[in-house]
C-alpha cells in the first residue's frame, strides 16, 4: 500500500505532466495561428467536421426513421421557388388558435394573410401520413460584418418511407397550391408605353419590361355579366376562353402557337373596351396596350413584343386609324429601296401575330379593335389571322335588361320597359348612350323616361332624315373619330407631361409610387 507521501510525489509527477502538455499546446497553438493562414485553417476545421458528422451520421443515423428536407429561401442568388410556394401553402394550414402568429398584408392582396413565427411548427397530412414543417431564422451574428444578412429556411420532417410520395407527389401539390392562391390574389396590371412609372409590386422577375413599358393596377370592375350585349354572343366568347386555356397540348399536337386572336369591331360606345376589361378580369391576364402611333419600325415593335409577359393580351385599339402603317403592296414596291426594319409596316406586325415570331410566348391573346371593319387592310381579315370576329352592334332589348338592372335594379316589372324595347328594335342605340341617360337621376321613373324621350328623338330623326343627310353624317362621323382619337391622344400626353413635371420637382424616381 502506497504511502501519503508516494501518493503526493505522484500527484505532483501528474500535475508537472499536465503543466507542460497544457504549455506545449498553448505554445503550438500561438505557433499555428501566427503560421497558418486562415484559408488553411478553415480548410482542416470543415474536413474536420465532416468527417465526425458523416461518423456519427453513418453509425447512428440509421437508428432514426424519419428525415428532414431543407428548403432554403435563397437557391444560389435567385430566391427558392419551393420555399415561396411553402410560404404561401402554409398560410392554409396555420392554426389560428396558435399562441404568436405573424400577420402581413401588401399593396395587391385583399385580405390579411398570417404566417409562421420564428420557431414555430406546423403539421400537416398527406396521403394518410404525417408531415411537419419548422420555420428557422438565423439572425446575423454582428462580429461577422455588417453584410451578413438573417438567413431564412424551412425544415420538412416526415417517415423515410414516404420520402418519394413527398419528394415526387406532396412538394408538387405544394407548387401547384401556391400557384393557384398567387394567381387568385394578384392584381391585374394594365401596362402600357406612355406610363412613368412603375407600379409592378409583384416578385416574379417580369419586372417592367425591361424599361419598355410601366403598369398601374386594373381596377376595372367590368365582367361579363354586366356587358349589354347579346347574350349568345357573351356564352360564345367565355366558352371560347375557356377552351383556349385549357388546349395547351393540343396546340403543340397540331403544331400551332397557343395564342388566340379576336377583332372586335361596331360604332363607337357599344362596350369594345369594358369587354376587353371583362376578359382581363375573366382570365387574370394582365393587358398590354400599344399605340401604334409610338412605333416607328419594325425592329423596335418587336423588341416591345418580346417584353410582355406570359398569360397577357396585347391590346391594339383603332387598328384602321394607325395611317403610318405601310401596307403589303408598298413594302414589296420599296423593298429593296429601304430595309423594312427601318419602318412599322403591317407585314411586321402580322409577323408577329402569326408568323415566326408569335411562338415567342404562350397562353397569349391579341385583340385588334376597329370602329370600321371595313377600312382594314385585307391581310387583317383573311381567314385564320384573327380567329374570331366580334361584333359589338347596337343595343339590343336584352341589352337594355343588363343596363336597367346594372344601374337602376330593375328588371321587366316596370312599365316603361316593354315601350323601351319596342322603340330599341325601331332606332339604332349605343349603350353608352342609354348608360349616359340612366344614370341623370336616381330616381327610377325620372330615369326611364328620359330613356323614352331620347329614344323618340331618334325615331323622329330617322323618319326625316334623306340619303344624302345620311352620307353628310357618315362623313362628319368619320371625321368626329379621327378627332376624338387626336383628342385622347393630345390629353393623355398632356397629362404624363405633367405628372411627368410634379414627380421630378417632387424628387420622385422611376419605379417609384406617388
């Protein structure tokens, strides 16, 4: 048995031994820090840990049953379309019992949504199994630089059993969910060229169009149901939309561009534009509107084109009023005069309609709008360059229906409406004009009178006019379109100039909301 004292002088022995590693490993420790650069050192700390983790993971990882799915906000530099997506699907399965939830709202949704807090999991079920998602936030460790930002993920656990029933069927629906909740929030967008700003809040890379064109929101509250104008023509045209998005294979089986065109043509005021606006809101395509006017050669309307979106229509209003338009004949007579991208010719632009350059895009509809079919150009017109022609006539007794019941909520009760009708069949009528007189007075009898007068007026005048009268007015009328066109075009400019002005004295950017 070891004395007190051999138990001491061995203590001591250990301790000495210990003093001198611990100074030995200090002293390497200043010698690898003052020697080794720092990329080097990085370098065996992560091999390092590799290697234990890929240890541990390799011995005691298969003792678990379940696996974790990372999804990080970020993919490289671009942004991580499956966490987007979660972000969005997660929204519908949030408790709202929960004790901390997180509330946002932007500029284009309607409602406030609620989201995860930091920390927070949620579950939920698919296919019979049990799926968990985790909402990680790493916030930026301040000794690291000022650059470093919060670092974003979600943690997807689930049974490794059903690893390719989520990796193959859940995260799918997950996108597919996601898709279908963005594409109901969005806000339609009305884009056009003469805009000087703007106001594309949405994150989706469209951006403005690489310059070409701005957007404002298209608050327009036109839909189908409130359109006078006859209704087997309004059943024709959504059952036509509605094939059209849903054809997508069968136009690349039979070799085609998914793309739709429609030429709507009648007087001015019998609702061109409030249906065009319906089919926007039917849709949610957003609209591209383009003044030929501002096109000066082929080079730069196809360089517009290419920068409007997918699931858009592209607008051309009053396409029999853009004068600077060459058509076929002159361009084959001045071919070899002057390079046709040096001007707009119609050959360009029907190009791009049906030619080459129309498979640039999908799910696109292009509409041309005319107050006179007949001055068109007859390559507009030949069969299958614009698939359906509609006419937007005079208003009609049911049209008179939608307008009564839109603007005074009445329907054939009262008894002034059977005398409109007879008088609508008898007298040409737009339903901007019947709008215009609905809309004098709030009160229902006041109203529809005036309807009454104004109709017998036409009457009147039609039984009195003479066919040479009728020439002089188609002539005055003629010329009254084309300057209400100049008209519209002057105010507009007027009115960017000077918004234009009141944003530069204001300081106020491009891209910028007032």
């Amino acid at each position: 048995m070891q004395s007190f004292g051999e138990m001491q002088s061995m203590a001591t022995n250990i301790f000495s031994a210990y003093a001198s590693v611990a100074a030995s490993m200090m002293l390497y420790r200043s010698m690898v820090n003052d020697i080794i650069p720092e990329p080097v050192k990085a370098f065996f700390y992560s091999t390092f840990n590799r290697f234990f983790k890929s240890f541990f993971d390799r011995f005691f990882g298969k003792l678990s049953t379940h696996m974790t799915v990372v999804v990080d906000e970020q993919n490289g530099f671009t942004r991580n379309q499956i966490y987007d997506a979660a972000e969005i699907y997660l929204r519908t399965i949030i408790n709202p019992d929960a004790e901390r939830l997180k509330a946002n709202k932007t500029t284009k949704q309607k409602n406030i949504s609620l989201s995860m807090e930091k920390g927070q999991e949620l579950t939920d079920f698919y296919k019979d199994f049990q799926l968990k998602w985790q909402f990680i936030l790493v916030e930026p460790d301040g000794d690291k630089g000022r650059f470093q930002s919060e670092k974003r993920y979600f943690e997807l656990t689930f049974e490794k059993q059903n690893k390719d029933t989520v990796l193959n069927d859940y995260l799918p629906f997950v996108l597919a969910k996601a898709k279908e909740m963005k594409e109901n929030e969005r806000a339609v967008k009305l884009y056009t060229r003469d805009c000087p700003f703007d106001n594309n809040d949405d994150d989706d890379g469209g951006g403005n169009g690489g310059g070409y064109w701005g957007c404002v929101n298209l608050d327009h509250p036109a839909t189908f149901d409130k359109l006078a104008m006859d209704p087997n023509m309004k059943r024709a045209i959504v059952e036509d939309l509605d094939r059209f998005v849903r054809r997508k294979d069968y136009y690349r089986k039979v070799g085609k561009a998914w793309k739709r065109g429609y030429l709507l043509y009648g007087p001015p005021g019998t609702g061109k534009s409030s249906l065009i606006a319906a089919i926007a809101n039917y849709l949610r395509f957003d609209v591209y509107d383009l003044e030929l006017t501002s096109v000066y050669s082929n080079s730069e309307l196809r360089r517009i084109l290419l920068c409007t979106n997918n699931k858009s229509i592209l607008v051309i209003e009053d396409i029999d009023c853009s004068g600077q338009m060459h058509d076929r004949e002159r361009d084959t007579q001045s071919e070899h005069e002057d390079s046709s991208n040096t001007k707009l010719t119609l050959s360009g632009l029907l190009n791009f309609i049906d030619g080459l350059w129309s498979t640039c895009g999908d799910e696109r509809i292009i509409i041309f709008t005319t107050n006179h079919k007949e001055k068109l150009d007859p390559a507009l017109l030949r069969p299958g360059r614009m698939d359906m022609h509609i006419h937007m006539g005079y208003c009609t007794p049911e049209g008179f229906d939608v307008l009564a019941s839109n603007y005074l909520g009445i329907n054939d009760h009262h008894r002034l409406v059977p005398e409109i009708k007879r008088l609508i069949r008898e007298v040409e009528i737009t339903p901007a004009e019947i709008a215009e007189h609905l809309m004098r007075s709030e009160d229902v009898d006041l109203a529809l009178e005036g309807v009454v007068d104004l109709l017998k007026q036409k009457g009147e005048a039609k039984k009195n006019e003479t066919p040479d009268d009728q020439k002089k007015c188609d002539v005055e009328e003629n010329k009254s379109d084309e300057g209400v066109d100049q008209g519209k075009k002057r105010k507009f400019r007027g009115i960017m100039k000077d918004l234009t002005k009141f944003r530069r004295r204001r300081g106020i950017g491009k891209g910028k909301m007032l």
